[in-house]
C-alpha cells in the first residue's frame, strides 16, 4: 500500500506561488519570442509626430506667400468699377484667380489647403459678376445715348412735318 502524501497548508502557498511564478516566467518568456517578431507601434510615432509638425511648416509657409495673393486678387476684384476693365487687368485678376486655384500642390497632405480652391472659385464668381454688372451698365448707356439720338431725331422729323404742313397752309392761302 502507498500512503498519500499530504502537504500542509504552508507547503500548499508555496507550490501555489511557485506555479503562478512559473506561469509569469513562461507567460514573458513566450511574449518575448513570439512579439518580438511584430512592429510596435509606439515606435513610429515620434517620427510621425515630426513629419505632421514638418507638413504644418510647409502649410504655414505656402499659407503665408498665398495670403498676399489672396489679399491682393480680392482687393483688385473690389476695385472694378462698372466701367470696362482694361485687359490687362482682367489678365492679372485672372492670373491670381488661377494662382490661388493651384497654391496648394500635392506634396502637401494638410487638410486646410482645400479652402483655397473654394476661395479661388468665390474670387470667379466674384469678378464674374463684376463684370456682368460693366456690361450691363455699359448696355443701359448705350441704349441711352441711342434713346436720345432717337428722340432728338424724331423731334427733327415733327419740326420738319409741321414746316411742310405750315408750308402748304401757306401755298393754298
């Protein structure tokens, strides 16, 4: 016959421990072999952090040579009277219209740039409708000035019908 072995309650702690230590051990030891393997990725983001920072630089700098442009192109368009524009202005207005349009290229990622096409195709509309206005207002002067030459040309022809009429009268008198 075989006698059981009994471990007293002291015994019992210290296998307990020994097998949640061993369970650790094996538990880092496994960890270790097999994530050693993967890519933390903790470990890019301080690179990360420094190309957002590198792109808000880039921003900033393209934010600042455009602003001028924009400032600029919006005070030429608000300049424009209701007259004709020489060509060459219209050519300028154009040209930073179409500047502001493209500012922003594809090697920068920030989200902010969209603002710029919107603003660039307001700035369009803008002198488009300037420039509906000048040839609206040129056509009312036109229509005008044709408006009086008609009326004083028809006040002609009257003074010349009643000479004629005044005329007969006095041949037939």
């Amino acid at each position: 016959m075989q006698g059981q072995v009994t471990l007293s309650k002291k015994e019992k702690q210290y296998q307990f421990f020994y097998l949640i230590l061993m369970l650790l051990a094996a538990i880092i030891f496994l960890g270790i072999i097999f994530l050693k393997r993967f890519k933390s990725p903790f470990s890019d983001e301080d690179i990360l952090s420094i190309q957002k920072l590198e792109e808000k630089a880039k921003f900033d700098q393209q934010q600042k040579l455009t602003q001028r442009l924009v400032d600029s192109t919006f005070v030429q368009i608000q300049k424009l009277t209701n007259e004709t524009t020489e060509p060459f202005v219209e050519n300028t207005i154009q040209t930073g219209i179409n500047d502001i349009n493209g500012s922003f290229g594809v090697d920068i990622i920030d989200i902010r740039k969209d603002a710029y096409p919107q603003i660039a195709h307001f700035y369009k509309m803008y002198f488009e409708d300037k420039q509906i206005i000048s040839s609206t207002t040129e056509d009312i002067k036109l229509f005008e000035k044709k408006y009086q030459e008609c009326m004083i040309g028809l006040k002609e022809k009257r003074d010349r019908v009643s000479q004629r009429a005044n005329a007969l009268k006095d041949r037939t008198q």
